[in-house]
C-alpha cells in the first residue's frame, strides 16, 4: 500500500515563505500556493553548486562557463542529442548515432544549464526547455534553436523541466537547500503566470507527468537524509497538493523519467545508504524496485527516454559524461565526454529531439 500525503491550502500563500514541518508520523505537510512571488530568495546567497542539485560530494565537479563560442545549429532539422552543458554554459548539439560529432550550441538565454526536455504538442512542433538555476528560470527554443519564452515568475533554482500533452510546463525548484524550501510550479504554454505550486516537504529534483496528468516528483528530505517520490493524482491544482507518497527511499534522489509502460525510472545520486549511484526503475504502483538500469555511475544526476522506447540517455555529473544505453537493457551504446566528443566539457543533462512525449506515456 502506498501512503497518503496531505497539505494545507492558502489561497494567498507566497512561495518564498514556505517553511516546512514534520508531522509526528513522519510525513510532512506543505502548501499549495496559487499566487507565488515573483521572485524567491532563500537561496541566493549560496554557492551556485549548491543550487544545482548534485549530491554535495559531487558538487566540486560542477563547472560554469562563460557562454559557448560555437554558434547556433538549427534544431530539430535532424535527429540530434541535447546535452545540457555547464562548462560551455549551453544546450550542445550532437548528432544522434554518430555520438562523437559535435554539431555546435544553443546558448541564448542561458545560465547555470540544468535538466532539458523536449515536447511534442498536438498538432504542433517540438520545442527544447532549459532550466536555468543561476538565472534562475526556464527558456524554451523553436525548431530553429531561437529562444521563443521565458519562464521565471515564482523561481529560485531551477533544476529540471517537463510539458504535459496539453503543453503545460512544469518546474522542479530545488530551492539551494532550504530545508523544504522546494517545489514544483505549472506554466500554461508561453504564459509566465503560476497556474499551480506545490511544495512535497523537501528540495525537489524532478518531475514527470504521465499522459493521465498525474505529476511524479522527487524531492530530497535533507534533515532525514534520504530521497522520496510522491504523485500528484490528476495534477497539482486538481489534487489540491493532495498526494501519494511511493514507499520506497533514495540516497539523494535526482531526475526521473516515465517510459511507455509508465514505469518510473529514478536516478539516485548516491544510492541507499549512500552506497553509490544508481538508476532504479519501479513499475506500477510503484511499490518496489523492479530493476536498474546501467551500472558504475558516480552521479546519475538526470535521465530520459527516447520516444521509441529503446534508448536511454543518464547525465553522470560525478564523471562528467552522458552514458547512452539500450532501454530498458541498459547496455552501453556510448559515452558522451569532452574525451570522445570534441566540444562538450561537463554535461548536466541530455534529451534526444525524438524524446518520448507525455502522450503516450503511462499504461
């Protein structure tokens, strides 16, 4: 059985006063918050690191650039690779199936590169997403790699990005380590107004939505030291912030991802127990770990999954490299590093341009 989570509502509450509390049971209380700041500070005066969300070993590893010097490639005009690049501060363009061509950049907009995404809208065209937790804040780029919006209203660290069908956008707000300063806001497309927040008691990692509405997020509990994911049933202003807690603990969880079958894949940054990274795959409901998916990482930070099906791509901020692996295998295909392709210095996080789109995620 999966537990219950429950949380207060305030229809006035302002994110950036959010302060979180322990029930006697252990499970924490938090608010949804309609009408957030413009702006959230708690954080601000931490290292940029800190606000990135990579486990604190591995925060050393975190480099960033200047802005990249290699242009704009057209995106989407074929099938390529965006990899999140803190070292060149930019979305590096690698083309899919011959990882080691680096293809050139899009950086306009950008600071401080977190997780990517990529949407499919109906009867539209894909769009890339960028969290940006220096900035902080979101920006989005059309088929020719142009910056087209920017999402910032209610933000304090950026650290990962996901659309449902309909186009909506969803904010994973780490908040720098503000003991359950974390959350998650949802944006109507290219609209810079907070239609919901939520905030699940801990720093937040990553959030995915099934083709339901039903909005996965993970969040790190930094008192307890242990990583949690919840689910928000029908979305987060129809739950009321309403949500499940899954029954199963990380080290110091990161992103996760929905495959085809809607099986929750979760990057752990430092295993149970710290005992080293992982990629940990939970099929419905969610109750248990079914398998894992590669092995030998020293920070799976954040993973997708591409529309097929077939392939998956982990962004390894302690090695600083992308592994690309047969899904749900998890064998290797290849390692994307600044060793084996000419041009990337420390990913962050990596989308293909044919990324599974929420429509067709979930059983």
């Amino acid at each position: 059985m999966r537990m219950q989570l429950f949380f207060v509502t305030a229809a006035t509450a302002v994110v950036s006063a959010v302060l979180l509390s322990a029930c006697s049971n252990g499970v924490s209380q938090g608010t949804n918050t309609g009408l957030p700041s413009t702006g959230v500070s708690q954080s601000k005066g931490l290292s940029d690191p800190a606000r990135s969300g990579v486990a604190p070993k591995f925060r050393g590893m975190v480099r960033h650039g200047h802005g990249a010097k290699h242009g704009v490639t057209p995106a989407f005009t074929n099938h390529v690779l965006y990899v999140d690049d803190s070292g060149n501060n930019a979305a590096d363009v690698i083309k899919y199936n011959h990882w080691t061509i680096f293809e050139g950049t899009i950086s306009s907009g950008m600071n401080g590169v977190d997780g990517n995404w990529v949407d499919k809208p109906v009867g539209g065209v894909r769009h890339l997403y960028v969290a940006n937790y220096i900035n902080p804040n979101i920006t989005e780029y059309d088929t020719a790699g142009n910056l087209v919006f920017t999402y910032s209203t209610g933000m304090a660290d950026p650290v990962d990005v996901t659309t449902d069908k309909h186009g909506n956008v969803y904010e994973a707000d780490f908040n720098g380590d503000v003991q359950g300063g974390g959350f998650v806001n949802e944006y109507a497309q290219q609209s810079n107004t907070v239609l919901a927040s939520c905030s699940p008691g801990g720093n937040v990692e990553g959030v995915a939505v099934d083709k339901h509405g039903n909005v996965f997020v993970a969040y790190d509990n930094l008192t307890a030291d242990f990583g949690t994911i919840i689910e928000y049933p029908g979305g987060l202003a129809a739950s009321g912030c309403t949500a499940t807690v899954e029954p199963i603990t990380f080290g110091y969880v990161g992103g996760i991802a929905l495959d085809r079958q809607g099986n929750l894949v979760v990057c752990d940054q430092t295993g149970p127990g710290f005992s080293g990274s992982a990629v940990d795959v939970l099929a419905p409901p969610y109750s248990a770990i079914t398998g894992t998916l590669g092995s030998g990482f020293a920070d799976a930070f954040h993973v997708t999954i591409d529309m097929a099906g077939t392939q998956a791509y982990v962004a390894d901020a302690g090695a600083a490299d992308v592994a690309v692996l047969t899904y749900p295998g998890g064998s290797n295909v290849a390692t994307i590093d600044s060793a084996s392709t000419t041009g990337v210095v420390t990913p962050s996080s990596a989308v293909d341009e044919h990324n599974l789109v929420v429509d067709n995620q979930g059983p």
